[in-house]
C-alpha cells in the first residue's frame, strides 16, 4: 500500500495537524511507503499523484476542505479517504461525499452529526486519532521538567493542580468548571485552576470574559490563564504537571487531550456526550457529567465554505444542537471526590493509561486504518 497523507504540514501544534502526522508515523513504522504534504499546496500534491502513485490520499480536515481533500486527487484518479472531524452544517457537499467509497470520521458522534447532515453512513468508518504514548506517559512531581512547569505556573507542590487546554477555555467547559470550583471553595484541598489557551485576538476577548466570571465567583486568586505558544514537545510535560484535568467540553468531535491526560494517567473529568462517550469510561477512566443543556439553533449563515455567497442564510427544518452544557454539580462532585482522593486518582489515571494504550495508540490506530482499507477497498 502507498499512501498520501494530506494535513496542516509541516504539522503545527494543531489538533488536526497531530492526528495526520501520528497516522504518518503509525503507518511508517509498519513498513508502509508513506509521505505527507500541506492540503492546501495543489503544486505539491501533483508532484506527489504524478511520481509517487499512491493507492489513496487520506486527508485530514472538515467538510469545508472537500475541494483539497476529496476533488484534488479525484483529478488525477487517486482515490480520495476524507478522515473528518465535525465543524458546523454541511451545506452542499452530501453528493460528493455520499459517492465516495470511504470515509473516514473520529468517532461515533460524528459518524451520526454528518448522517443528521444528509449522509447515509453507508461508507462511513470510525477511526479514532492516535496517541503517542511514548511521549504522553506518567512522570514524577520531582522531576525538573514538571516541577518547573508548575513554579512557572505559581501553582506551590502541595496544591492540586486542576488544568484545561484549548484554543479557548470556554469551548473546552472552563466556565462550568469555574462554577463548580467556587461551589466546592469552603472545603475543597489547597487548589489551582490552570486554562492554557491559543494566543489569538478571539482568545483574549474570551480570557477577559472568563475572568470576569472567576472573579464575580471570587475564585480569581486561584485561576491562571496562560496564553503563550508551545510546541507539541511541551505538552506531555503540562498535561503531566497536573493532578486533574478538567474538560467537559461543549463542542467535542474526539477529545484528543482528554486521551493524552489520560495517557499521563491523569482522571479526566468530561461530559456525557459527544466523542468522549468513546475516549472516556466512566467511573474508570474518567467522570463524565452529565448533560444539563443543550444549545440548539433554527438557522445559520453560510458562506464561501458552504458553495454560497456570503452571508447566506439556512433555515433549518427542525432546530440544530450545536454545543452542549455539563452538569455543574455533577461536575462539583467529581472534582471533589478527585480532590480529596490521591488513590482515586492513581487509580483512574492507572486505568486511563491503560485503556490509552490498548485503544488508541498510533501504531493501534495506523493497523486499524489499514485493516478499514484492506476490507473496503481491496489494498493491502
């Protein structure tokens, strides 16, 4: 088998940009002609079909790059396999899509957002993003490169660290865990709530909307917003600084970071819906509160994306949920018991680790794309 791989190369620190490089690197190591190109870079991806020959280009994205990553190759008769997230209504590419022999999707929810969308799942598959286990792994408190990581951060040895990661925090439920934080304040443990967030303009307008509502909930001597850039390299350190990460995202089409916390062996505490129902096993690896609202639209504006001019508008027949709001004292109640419970979180973490590695490692994931090819499409 060759294979294309088309993503946000070279990989940034990107969600997207990690799930195509660890595929590259799942498939390399199994002895698999591989090479990897920017979705976006026409020239390149015609010197690739033209020397290269590869039997399928996987593209990673949404909907909305089905002109990179679908009709692109189609061109010059490669066959294209979309690996999707879900990112808003898909407008106006179901025929093109539906014609397909394989897509692929990260999970079971976002299998059923493009079905709701007009597909029929016929050629739809669940391969879920991998996960570098090698670097994603427990380290000790005392080691200098997480020490330092929770100095920098003014988050003292003896106080739990509860940590979110995102391009904002609100996306990835900060606001709720706010709430719960300032219910369990009077007899929770010596705590720190850390938010790293993506440096960008809509980022700081959330930040300063965020800390508004931690100090309204007089918790704001206990949160810390960072923002600064880092690299895929640093992230297992972070996520191994903490003692609890906290997620229980409103918009969730996998939860890479949750399975990277988990695969530090950190408890994970997330939201009963979504991907997480596949990442995430509750009471096991993680608390998943449950869903106390969901957000729902009757219309959207479309634009370029979509195949209209913008600014168009779309009513939809029946009202859309578009994000999700966890349980805030479902959420208080698991931190709690966290908190308060260094064994339980050895053991969730222990358990989470785990379930990581059986699941969701690359090299699992990389056998598991080429098993879905081999059964699908006939190339081994």
């Amino acid at each position: 088998m060759k294979v294309l791989v088309l993503y946000d190369y070279p990989p940034s620190p990107g969600g997207l940009a990690t799930q195509g490089q660890l595929l590259h690197k799942g498939l390399e190591e199994m002895g698999v002609e591989v090479f990897s190109v920017n979705f976006e870079s026409a020239q390149e991806k015609e010197w690739y079909y033209r020397w290269f020959g590869p039997d399928v280009v996987v593209g990673v994205g949404y909907w909305g790059h089905t002109s990179h990553l679908v009709l692109h190759p189609k061109r010059y008769g490669i066959t294209p396999i979309p690996w999707l997230v879900a990112d808003g209504y898909m407008a106006n590419y179901q025929e093109i899509l539906e014609d397909l022999p394989l897509i692929l999707v990260t999970s079971n929810w976002v299998k059923k957002v493009y079905m709701r969308d007009g597909l029929s799942g016929k050629n739809i598959e669940v391969l879920h993003v991998g996960c570098d286990t090698d670097s994603f792994i427990k380290r000790d408190k005392k080691d200098p490169k997480i020490s330092t990581v929770r100095e920098a951060l003014g988050v003292a040895e003896e106080q739990i660290m509860i940590m979110t990661v995102g391009g904002d925090a609100a996306s990835k439920g900060a606001q709720e865990v706010m709430q719960a934080l300032a219910i369990n304040d009077p007899e929770a443990p010596d705590w720190k709530y850390v938010c790293k967030v993506w440096p960008q303009p809509r980022t700081e307008q959330q930040n300063l909307a965020d800390m508004q509502l931690a100090t309204h909930l007089g918790i704001e001597k206990n949160v810390v917003y960072t923002t600064s850039r880092i690299s895929r390299n640093f992230m297992p350190y972070l996520l191994a600084s903490c003692d609890i990460y906290a997620a229980p995202s409103r918009l969730e089409g996998f939860g890479m970071i949750q399975v990277e916390a988990n695969a530090c062996e950190k408890p994970v505490v997330g939201i009963k819906a979504m991907g997480m129902l596949d990442t995430l096993v509750h009471g096991k690896t993680a608390f998943l509160a449950d869903v106390a609202q969901e957000i729902k639209l009757r219309e959207t504006i479309l634009g370029d994306e979509s195949g209209y001019e913008s600014g168009h508008k779309y009513v939809f027949k029946r009202p859309r949920t578009v994000d999700y709001r966890a349980s805030i004292h479902d959420i208080a109640n698991y931190l709690m018991d966290l908190m308060k419970n260094s064994e339980l979180r050895e053991q969730m973490g222990a358990e989470g680790r785990k379930r990581v590695v059986e699941n969701f490692d690359y090299r699992v994931i990389a056998k598991k794309f080429a098993n879905i090819v081999s059964k699908r499409l006939g190339i081994s």
